[in-house]
C-alpha cells in the first residue's frame, strides 16, 4: 500500500535512540536541550520549547496568551480539530475564519471580518506546508493590536519571503508525528523570540514548577515550588534524540518533497477537471500533503475506493472543523458560516507525498488516479 505519508527512519536514527537507552537520562536530559536548539535552529527563531505533541505545543501558546473564558481565537475552518481545540483547553471560544479557495489557507478578508472587542488572537495554519498570506496578517493583527500565533505543524522546512516558518508569528507550533516531516514519535515545540513567551511555556510544559528535576539534581537541591497549574507535557530524551537525527535531514527531504510536487505539477493538470492548489509565489512551500481538487462532479467516495483497490491510501485533510458535532453542539456552528471551505473540501483529496516516495510511485498514482475518474 502507497500511504498517503509515511516516515523515514535511517539507521542513524535508530542508533541515536539506542545511546540513549543505553545513557543515565531517559526524560528531560540533554538531549531535550540539543533538540531545542536543532528545531530553533530550523525555525529560525531565538527559542524552542520542545513538548510532548503538537496539540500540547498549541495548548501551550494559547495559555503563554493568557486566553482564557470570554475571549475569541480566530482560527481557519480548514485545518485539524486540535487548532481550535486548543483555544477551547483554556476556556475560550474559536471563532472560524473562511479560507482562500485557491491555496485553503485562512482569508485575511474573512478574519478581519471576525475581529470583534473580544478577540485575543489570530491562528493562521500553513496548510500542506504553504504559509499563509503572513504579511497582510501582519497588517491586519498589528492594525488591532492582536499576536498572531502560526500552527506550522505542516510546514517546517517552508518559508516566506525568505524568513522560515517558525520567525512569522509570535508563536509558531510543530507536530514531530511520523507523518509530518520529521518525527519524534510523538512531540511537539513552539519556537519563539520573546523571552518572556519561552518562561511561560516552558512553566506550563512541566506542572507549573519553575525548576526540573536535573537541574536540581546539577544543584544539588531538593526543594521546588510551583507557581501555577500546568501540565506534564514534557517530551523524554529518547523521542528529542531521533529528532536531532531525523532534523539533520530536514533540507534534503523538503527538497525532494519539492521534486516530487513539481512531477505532480506537470503530470496532474492532463487529467480533465482536476486542479492542483495554488503555490503562493513569495514562499518556498514544504509539502506537508499534496491535495487536490476532483472536478466538480466527481464522485469522491468512489474514487478513494478505487485508488485503495490500486494499492494506494489517498485521505482527506480536512472536513471544516466548525462542521464536527462537538462544535456545532457547544458553540452552534451552522453550516453557511465559511461557505468557501464547505464548498471546497467536499472535493479535496491528499494524495501520496513523502520523500522515500520514487519517480515511478509519482506516474503510478498519477495513471490510478486518471483511471479512477474515468
Ligand atoms: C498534526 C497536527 C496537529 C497536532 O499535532 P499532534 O502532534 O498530532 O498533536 C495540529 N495541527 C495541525 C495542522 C496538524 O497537522
């Protein structure tokens, strides 16, 4: 079966992990430090605070926000459940901005349209690994003093006119799941520059307490205080050293990701009706996921049957989050509200990308996928 991602893991990485087994600190040791800096280093930014998962990485910024009840985070409709899911950990409410139809990245039209006296802070998400229209977010965000918050679990190794996901918003989250880019297993970080961000996060990664037990351990000292409720959602130093080792790849497998989209590029638009998302010109995309648009008319259900009967597991990423019944239960959100991206997803389709993917896997989904829509 040809997944629609799938990891790479290398005999380096596994020796990396076997040191570790074999080391004196299985949890926060040195290796979480080294991963730190391996994901700042790539994100371009002064911090990382590395966690156990994406989802925990955005808990995590909303709560360095101080978001709590009463306030509204605006978020895409498109984009996975935990976006919004995080806003809601700390007792706020999302609010669901449309997307732009060509790239299904969030509509700066859309948001400014959802700004209300409530709102705390705009999420943009860099889906498939394209970064949002960061700049015109900028302008928008700084116009009504708001931070901007960038769920870039799809997108490290892409960049924006020249600066990194993970330099474009005051917080920027990463998921190290296999499917994403390079993985950890499970884990997570938020990189950012602003000191004071990285004190809060880090405080809330670890219970509240403002010291770990290896550095009280280097001090000597048993006593510690907690300042306020947080988490555990630490990330152990077996999971932070395959991530140093899987990082040191980073370039090399969003290039070949960028082989393999161009092969698509050219090969897809021969098949009638199809359409391929649209690549912002100002950013260096990471391809995360290579989505397309059936035509219009397809049967989407049917072709995904076929495409698995070929050997091949297409997905669907996403079905507009404001449409699950949790958030239409809790927060009443009906459809009509993001018409763009109800419209849209009904006809995407994540097709096969990950780099160990070759040239022939390319042409072979390209003929099922032309054969399933006949
Ligand atoms: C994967 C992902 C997450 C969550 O990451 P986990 O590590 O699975 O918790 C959040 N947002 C987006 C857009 C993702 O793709």
């Amino acid at each position: 079966m040809i997944p629609y991602g799938r990891q790479t893991v290398d005999d380096d990485d596994v020796q990396a992990v076997v040191e570790v087994l074999k080391s004196a600190w299985l949890t926060t040791g040195p290796n979480v430090e080294l991963f730190e800096r391996s994901v700042a280093n790539a994100a371009g930014s002064k911090h990382a605070v590395a966690v156990s998962n994406g989802t925990a990485a955005l808990h995590c910024a909303m709560h360095a926000l101080r978001v709590g009840p009463g306030d509204e985070v605006i978020v895409p409709a498109i984009t996975f459940v935990a976006t919004a899911n995080a806003a809601v950990f700390e007792g706020a409410t999302p609010v669901f901005a449309d997307v732009e139809a060509d790239t299904l990245t969030i509509d700066v039209a859309s948001v400014e349209a959802r700004i209300t006296p409530r709102t705390k802070a705009i999420v943009g998400v860099d889906y498939a690994g394209q970064p949002c229209a960061w700049e015109e977010l900028h302008a928008l965000a700084q116009k009504h003093g708001l931070p901007l918050v960038a769920d870039g679990c799809h997108a490290i190794g892409a960049s924006y006119k020249g600066r990194p996901v993970g330099s474009l918003a005051a917080m920027t989250a990463f998921s190290f799941h296999p499917v994403k880019h390079v993985t950890t297993g499970e884990g997570g970080a938020i990189a950012t520059d602003d000191d004071e961000l990285a004190a809060r996060l880090r405080l809330f990664r670890a219970h509240g307490i403002a010291t770990d037990h290896r550095t009280r351990e280097q001090r000597g000292t048993f006593h510690y205080e907690m300042v306020e409720l947080g988490f555990n959602y630490r990330i152990c130093d077996i999971q932070c050293a395959l991530g140093v080792s899987q990082l040191k790849k980073l370039a090399p497998w969003v290039e070949r990701r960028r082989a393999i989209a161009a092969r698509y590029r050219e090969a897809l638009p021969s098949i009638d009706g199809l359409e391929v998302l649209r690549d912002r010109p100002e950013a260096r995309n990471a391809y995360h996921l290579f989505v397309v648009k059936l035509p219009a008319d397809a049967d989407r259900a049917g072709v995904h049957r076929k495409l698995r009967e070929a050997g091949i597991a297409a997905n669907v990423h996403y079905m507009p989050v404001h449409l699950h019944p949790f958030y239409r239960d809790r927060f009443h959100t009906e459809p009509g509200l993001c018409p763009v991206a109800e419209r849209e997803w009904q006809r995407i389709l994540s097709i096969p990308m990950y780099p160990a993917m070759s040239d022939a896997d390319v042409d072979f989904v390209v003929a099922a996928l032309k054969t399933a829509l006949r």
